[in-house]
C-alpha cells in the first residue's frame, strides 16, 4: 500500500484518542480473547466488549440465531458474565491490550446500569463506556429505555455524574426519529453516540409453521441494514455537536467510508466478524488508501462533501 504519512487517522472521543477509526461492535467479538489468533487486536482503534449487566444473564432460549437472505436475526438476550465476572475474568486479559476499549453496558433499569458503572470505575477501567440502550431482544430495560428521549437523556445524566471516561450512547433505528433521541443523549453529557443497533425483525419457518426464534422476533444484523445506518448517521449527524460511531451492515472497506462520508467519526465491523475475521483490519487498510488518493488528511475531512443540508 501506498506512504500514507500525510494522514491523520486517529479520533477523539472524549478524553479517550484513538489510533484509527475502526472498532469491532460490541456482541461479535466477545470479550477479545476469543479472536486473538485470527487478528491482530492491536491493529484496532477501538474494541467494544460483549455486553456487561449488574448481574449474569443467560439470555433468552435456543434457537437464537438464524441467518436470513440479507445477514442473521439474532435474539441473545444479552446473556453475559456479570460484572463481578467480568472483572475477575475478562478485565484482566483487556486491560492489556495495545487498543482502547470500551464497556458494553447494559441492564433492566436505571439503578442496574449506574451500579454496574460505579462498580466497574472503581474495579476495571478501561477506555469508557458504550451504553446500550437500543436492545431489541430482552424484556424490560434495553430499547424500552432507548426510545424514550426522557429516559434516554435521564439514564446518560446519572452516568455523567459518575464518571469522567467516555461515554457513548447506542441508539436503535426502531424509533420515529432517531434524532431526536441523539439530541437527548447529548443533553445528557455523551461524548459520542453511536447507531444503529439491529433493526427488529422475524423469520418463519415454514415446514414447522411457526417462528424460528424462540422469541419470535429478533435484531437483524448484516448487509441489509447498510443504508438504514447510513442514513441514521447522517441525520444524527446533522443534528448533535458530538462524534457519531457508525454501525450496521458494513462487510467491505467502501462500507466505512461511505459511513465516514455520511458524517460519522469512527465505524464498528459487527456481523462481518463471524464472516471474515479480518474484515476490520481490511477496512483499515482501505480507509487509509481512500484518504490518500483523495488527499484527505483527517477523519474530519471525510465530513466536507456531503456538508448540512436539509434533515430528512
């Protein structure tokens, strides 16, 4: 690949600077270890961790995954370690990696995500948080939470007030406008928001007559949410003074910087993970050869062509 010296590729998020724009979305690459013979983590802006809760989940039944024509439905229900677990068994193999992470964190309540921050601050810092409140697969909590702006910019504010790191706030698509939620984060005190999580979904099978998922729906996740995301990020993008993380759908290289040209800061390979392992570190790669061959010099210049235009 061509000398790419002339390129700034980090990015600010808070007080956390990254060594490029791309991480890996939280729930496709466990907690790190699991890839590390499949990539070199440290080639990573970021890492977002599988999702954290106060306590242990197991998630919802099996069946829990199908693919579909356009990527998966997935319906995990946020099954995960706990944070007491996370701390004794996943924190010490991710405090030394050479890339910035951050917390996946999630719960049923106020209460459960503001305990599991104090007790993660003073037990296992890392770079900061990403705070799911968009997730289409567990009863209560999750986008319950993130489709209200009330509760949206509630939950953020309590957060604020009990950390200094990062915080970035997941918004979900399943929402009537989805800037509106943004601006309620940011009102909050995020540093950064990120979208989209999956989209709602079903599918049936026919032979049985009924759905595949146990729980009948689940988030749809893989290429075809592309331009759902895309467009997310560009009218959030519009709209909130803070950097925007975007997510969905991106497979190949011209997927990142199609999110970059939309207006996001940083992107984040989820459903190619399972596919190709080295889909981020490729995105990288093509990230930086666009930017040279077009004679941009930062993320930030990826923002100029597409500019404020009218929201949609």
């Amino acid at each position: 690949m061509a000398e790419t010296s002339n390129f700034d590729s980090s990015v600010k998020i808070g007080n956390a600077v990254l060594k490029n724009s791309v991480g890996v979305a939280s729930g496709t690459f466990g907690y790190g270890k699991e890839y590390e013979e499949l990539l070199d983590i440290s080639e990573l802006g970021a890492l977002f961790t599988k999702a954290v809760t106060l306590e242990p989940r197991p998630g919802n039944a099996t069946p829990r995954i199908v693919e579909t024509p356009g990527g998966m439905l997935n319906s995990i229900g946020l099954a995960n370690v706990g944070t007491r677990d996370f701390f004794t068994k996943k924190y010490p193999y991710l405090r030394g990696l050479d890339t910035k992470v951050f917390v996946n964190l999630a719960g049923s309540q106020l209460e459960d995500y503001c305990e599991s921050l104090e007790f993660l601050e003073l037990n296992a810092p890392l770079a900061g948080y990403e705070v799911n409140l968009s997730c289409p697969n567990v009863k209560c909590g999750g986008m319950a939470l993130g489709t209200d702006p009330f509760q949206v910019e509630l939950v953020t504010r309590e957060l604020r007030k009990r950390t200094d790191s990062p915080l970035i706030i997941k918004l979900s698509p399943n929402v009537t406008d989805i800037s509106e939620i943004a601006r309620a984060a940011e009102a909050g005190g995020a540093d950064a928001v990120s979208c989209i999580n999956t989209l709602v979904g079903m599918w049936i099978d026919t032979t049985k007559k009924r759905p595949t998922l146990s729980s009948i729906t689940g988030g749809l996740s893989g290429p075809a949410i592309l331009p759902v995301g895309l467009a997310a990020v560009y009218r959030v993008s519009q709209v909130v003074n803070i950097p925007v993380v975007g997510l969905g759908g991106i497979m190949e290289p011209d997927h990142g910087i199609q999110y970059l040209l939309a207006g996001a800061s940083a992107i984040q390979v989820g459903t190619a993970n399972f596919v190709d392992p080295s889909t981020a570190h490729r995105v990288v790669l093509g990230i930086e050869d666009y930017a040279l061959r077009n004679g941009l010099r930062s993320i930030e210049d990826f923002h100029q062509f597409l500019g404020k235009k009218v929201v949609f």
